[in-house]
C-alpha cells in the first residue's frame, strides 16, 4: 500500500463526492475479512490504515488473563506486561500479527473495496437524483425491447415502460426521442429502479407547465385532468389573474401551444375547459364541444339533469360516451344527459301519470269519502276521508247532505 492510494481517495472524495474516512473503513473491514481468508486465522484481529503513508498492521486481540486457558484468544499477564506495562487482568491486548507478503492482498482488496463503494455511491447518486423526479417527466431514448416492456435510456440510468403504461395504438421504435412521466423509484442491488409512464393524466399536466408559462408561473392553475390515454383528454383551468384567459393562455396563439403538446402524445385530441366554481356552469362547459340548454343540480346526491338540442344529444354523450364519461370524471358529479324532445316527453308522461292517479283517487272518494274517526276523544261528531284527509263536523255534514237532497229534487 502507498501514497498513491490515499491520493486515489482524495480524488474520489472530491469528484464522486464520497467520504473518504468511509472508504478507509470499508478497507479496514475487507482486510480483516482477507487476513482471515488467506491465513485461515479464526482469532480475532484488528486491521489498521494509515491514512497518511498507506501502511496497513494487521493486529491479534487477546483477552488478558492470569490463567489463559485458550492460546488463540487469551494471554497471561506476564506476557501482557511485556508488550505493554499498563495492562491488567481483563483488558485487551493487541499483538501485531502483519504477514510479509500482506501488502499485495491488501492492495488488492482495497481495490475491489473502492471500486464497489464507487458503485455503490454511484447508484446512491442516481436513485437521489431520480427519487427527486417522482412525479415528473423525464426525456430519454428507446434503447431496447424487453418482453413487451420498453427500456428507455435516460443518461444515467434506464426506466422500464410497462405494457399496461403503453399509450394504445402508440408506436415505439429503436432510437426514438420520448417523454415520460416517472412514476416510482426503487432502491435494488443492482441500482435504482425507475418505472415510467405514458399514459397517467400527469403526463397531460407536466406537459402544460412545460409549455405554458402562466401554469409554470402559478397565474393559471389546472383544477382537474380526465384523460383517456390516446384517445381524448379534457382539462379544466383557472385564472387567478382576472386579465389573464387562462383557456386562451393554454391554446396559445394560433393554437401552437396546445398544438405542440398533441404532437408529443401523438394525435391525442384535447379539449380545455375554464373551470367554475358554478356547478351548473362547470357542467355546462365539461360537455363542450356540446351546447347545454338547462342544468339541474342535486348537491345532496352530487348528481345532474343535464339538457341539450336534440341535434346536440349525440355530440353531448359522445362516441361509445366518451365525452360525458370525461365530463363526469372531470367534474366529479354524476351527469345525465337528455335531449329537448326527451325532457318534453318525460314530461308529458308525467303529467298523464298523474291524471290518471287523481281520476282513480276521485272514483275512489265515492265508496271511502266518510268514515268514523276517534269518537272518544272528540268535543262533537266527525267523520274523516282517509284518501283526501279532511275532516268534517256534524254541521257540515248535515247541510252537505241537504244540498244533495236538493239536487235530487
């Protein structure tokens, strides 16, 4: 061991940033290991490192004793005092036991010892770096094909694109340039494992910030993100600024912000809403690029009536429901849509409804409409209708039925 290793630890301390009191530990612990591997040694030794001239001791611990009963571990006093004046009964004595040729297996160890905390701290770097990340989008290149996973090459470490984060009908070719959203990091063996994704609505999002500066900026906020990964995504955005359209600020002029952020997902269409904190309103606008006539709310049940033109229904509920199935994602609220001739209809059915339960309420008021109600408690007479609830005295009654007998005459 020489200087040039301890000059070897200096720069790595400054370029790798690791501890280089650390590193000599690690070779301080290697080496016993070494010491007892190569000499089949099984007493317990302490290895030394000076950090100034590279010299290594190797040395035996021995328990003082004034009756040693195990040569490989214990030492007499007589002997103790010899190499040290001050020991006593009990305490540890440290015999040096450094072999000639040690010097050739411990530079070796110490080798293997400095590369692997080079990894080592290599890798801690990386997973620092990208646990940093989680939640973000990171740009690499398609590296390889892995049963059906893509490898993505990101610089210093590679990220694994799973079958279920695959954007549906996307295409991924050797060598393409591609953004991703990070989804977890994991600590491993083998270094730091990264799983990204294309298809999470943070893609959409991180997108945004990326290419809008007043999201970047905080003067318009995203409120919510649904999202049909290569299909259709729907955003809703405020403005904290009233001077600021924050749907406006998203499209950018001649659309070219919005329009780049469709490129990256590759066609994938996008429709902004400017959020409200109107339900009514909000609703209203999450159906875009329908026209909605009327909306009633239930806040109880967080649900909507929603109505729209007859030629409108169709644009409304979108192919398969897409459109309202990401309104209401987005919205968080239950919506039903209806067209005009649906409502009208609803309506009407409702009405005949009730006449024909009021016509079968009268018929029945002819065999029900008197009948005794509590005499006990009463003051006079009275009768009660069960079906209207009304109640009559003595006096009403007879002048009712004077009438009807007038009638007949």
């Amino acid at each position: 061991m020489s200087a040039e290793l301890i000059h070897a630890l200096d720069q790595l301390e400054k370029e790798k940033g690791i501890n280089k009191n650390i590193l000599i530990e690690a070779i301080e612990a290697a080496l016993i290991s070494a010491y007892k591997r190569n000499f089949g040694s099984s007493q317990s030794v302490k290895v030394t490192f000076n950090s100034e001239s590279g010299d290594v001791r190797v040395y035996a611990l021995k328990k003082v004793s004034q009756f040693p009963a195990n040569d490989n571990s214990e030492i007499s006093i007589d002997e103790a005092k010899r190499l040290d004046g001050m020991l006593a009964d009990g305490d540890t004595a440290e015999i040096e036991v450094t072999p000639r040729d040690f010097g050739r297996i411990a530079a070796q160890t110490a080798k293997q010892v400095v590369v692997q905390r080079i990894r080592e701290a290599e890798r801690e770097i990386v997973f620092d770096e990208f646990s940093n990340k989680e939640s973000d989008i990171v740009t690499g290149i398609i590296q390889r094909f892995e049963r059906k996973n893509v490898i993505i090459d990101l610089g210093k470490a590679e990220a694994a694109l799973a079958t279920t984060e695959q954007t549906p009908g996307e295409e991924y070719r050797f060598n393409d340039r591609i953004k991703t959203y990070i989804l977890e990091v994991k600590k491993t063996t083998k270094g730091p494992q990264i799983a990204v994704s294309r298809t999470h609505p943070g893609l959409v999002k991180r997108l945004f910030e990326l290419e809008v500066p007043e999201i970047h900026d905080g003067i318009v906020e995203i409120k919510s993100i649904a999202r049909e990964p290569g299909s259709r995504t729907k955003i809703a955005v405020f403005s904290k600024d009233p001077n600021v359209d924050p749907v406006g600020a998203c499209v950018g002029q001649k659309g070219t912000r919005v329009q780049a952020i469709v490129d990256e997902l590759r066609g994938e269409k996008i429709d902004i809403i400017k959020w409200s904190s109107d339900p009514e309103v909000f609703i209203s606008s999450s159906l875009s690029p329908a026209k909605v006539i009327r909306v009633d709310v239930n806040e109880a049940e967080k649900s909507a009536k929603v109505t729209v033109p007859d030629f409108q229904l169709s644009l409304a509920i979108g192919k398969e429901g897409q459109n309202a199935r990401l309104a209401a994602k987005m919205t968080g609220w239950k919506i039903d849509i209806k067209s005009e001739s649906q409502l009208r209809a609803s309506i009407e059915q409702h009405l005949l409804n009730f006449n024909d339960i009021s016509q079968d309420e009268q018929q029945n008021e002819s065999f029900s409409l008197f009948k005794p109600h509590n005499f006990e408690d009463s003051d006079t007479d009275s009768y009660y209708d069960e079906n209207n609830e009304v109640e009559f005295d003595d006096q009403e009654l007879i002048e009712h039925n004077d009438e009807d007998s007038s009638d007949n005459d």
